[in-house]
C-alpha cells in the first residue's frame, strides 16, 4: 500500500492558500451584476471548454432548479456548451471559434450577461463570444485562473483564482457555483 498523505495534505494546502487569496469585492460585485440581471429579467448565458463546460452546465442547473425551486420569479440561464449537436455543427460547418458567439446571434440582448469560464483567459472560442458580447452591451463575467489572460481584461466583473493550476482553478470554479447559490438562495427566498 502506498502512502499519499503528503501529497493529499499538500494539494489540499495549497487549494487552501488560492482561496484565502481570492478578491472578496470582485466577487460581491460579480454576485450583484447577476442579481441586477435577474430583477430585471435578462438572461445569463453560461460557457466553457472541457471541464469548464460541465462547470457551465452544474451552474444553470444549480440556478434554474436550486436557487428557483420556491421562487415565484425564475432566473433564466442558458449553458451554451449543452446542445452538443449545435456544438458540433457549427465545430464542423463553420469553426470550432463559433461554438459559443454564433448562437448569441439575434439572441442576445442589451444588459444579458455573459458567464465566461475559462481557466486559462484564453480560450479562442469564449473570447470570440465575449467580444461580441462586449460589441452589443452584455455585461461580462469571467471565471479563470492563472493571470486571467484575455478573458480577464475583457471582463466587467471577475470570479478569479489566483493559482497556476488548471485543476485548482476549476476547483475554485466550482466552489464558486456553490457559493453564490447558497448565498443567493438564502437572499432570495427569505425576500
């Protein structure tokens, strides 16, 4: 039997430092740009590649059935990476930099907001989306990791994790999910 305690303890450690590092008011301003869409009825569209795309699809589901299952006023957030078919038609018709920009078109509106996840900041496909968010006044949010890349300096709000680590950051990530709809729920069930 081999003995992995230290590298257990030392994962958790450093999962552990990244989140004492993260930026408490860039948070709380992300949280209230998606409060502000949903009093006012916009729709939150949600994406990413690999596993920031099941990080995309557990965001909508914990949104759309766990924050609204006792409120009368639902949120309506969209994964863009959830309708593999459309996905891949547009991968193989068009360019996989289209899978998430292309269904935007004619869809999106003014004050949307754009839930981009990306632990590098530079994934091509989300950029291309952000940018056309940006072109049509969406409010962006970007979830990374490492320095944020591309997708950091686009972005009006920031769910950051400061950590070099593609794993740690979708941890982080994911923790972020969790975060936001428990603090969410609670405020708005208790309305």
């Amino acid at each position: 039997m081999i003995n992995y305690k230290k590298d257990i303890k030392k994962y958790y450690e450093t999962l552990s430092d990244v989140l004492l590092k993260l930026d408490i008011e860039q948070i709380n301003d992300a949280i209230n740009a998606i409060v502000c869409a949903y009093e006012k009825g916009k729709t939150i569209y949600v994406f990413g590649n690999g596993g920031s795309s099941s990080t995309a699809s557990h965001i909508v589901c914990d949104f759309n059935k766990g924050i609204c299952s006792s409120l009368e006023k639902k949120f309506h957030v969209i994964c863009l990476s959830d309708n593999v078919p459309m996905m891949t038609a547009i991968a193989n018709d068009i360019s996989y930099d289209d899978v998430f920009e292309f269904p935007l078109i004619g869809r999106l509106n003014e004050g949307d907001v754009l839930l981009a996840i990306s632990g590098s900041g530079n994934s091509k496909n989300v950029i291309k989306a952000v940018e056309y968010g940006k072109a049509h006044n969406a409010v962006i949010i970007g979830m990374t990791g490492y320095d944020g890349g591309k997708l950091f300096k686009l972005a009006d709000y920031h769910l950051h994790a400061p950590v070099n680590d593609m794993m740690k950051s979708e941890d982080i990530h994911l923790t972020f999910d969790h975060m936001i709809m428990t603090i969410l729920s609670e405020a708005l069930n208790n309305k």
